[in-house]
C-alpha cells in the first residue's frame, strides 16, 4: 500500500539501496507467474508503462534473516512505529 513502483530510490519513507523493492523468485515457475503478474498489472492500469516500474524481477539471492530484534518491530514498538508509519 505504500509502495510507489516508479520510485527507483526507495520505498515509503525509506530510501537508499537497502530499501529498493524487489520481486524475488527461485524457480522458473516463479519468475514466468512473477512476470504475467506484472503483465496483469500494467493491463489493468493502462497509462503505465513497464519501462518505469521500478520493481525489478531477480533470481533469489542467498537469503539471512534478521535479527531477532527486527522481528515483529510494530509489536514490539508501537510507539516508534506509529510515529514512523503517521509522519511519512
């Protein structure tokens, strides 16, 4: 809901290269359904053009989970994470 797919620099109030969107598959199957996906998309939204989404397909890379203190941040902070989610 808060992502903006033409923008190249970010997503919500984050920005830099930690924070670029991406659509991540592992298999062929996954990236052909990611790819018609977006197809759909740009039917249903016309005016769009696939050269500026900025939302990228690409193989998976090796994945590392966060931290535990990472998870679940709104839970565990909901102060700081309202503050953050009202004042973007």
């Amino acid at each position: 809901r808060n992502l903006v797919p033409f923008d190249s620099f970010g997503q919500f109030c984050d920005k830099g290269s930690s924070y670029l969107p991406a659509i991540f598959y592992a298999t062929e199957e996954e990236r052909v359904e990611a790819e018609g996906v977006l197809n759909d998309i740009l039917v249903m939204y016309p005016t769009w053009d696939a050269s500026s989404i900025a939302v990228p397909i690409l193989e998976r890379p090796k994945f590392w989970k966060a931290e535990e203190y990472h998870q679940n941040y709104y839970i565990k902070n909901p102060g700081d994470y309202g503050y953050y989610k009202n004042a973007c």
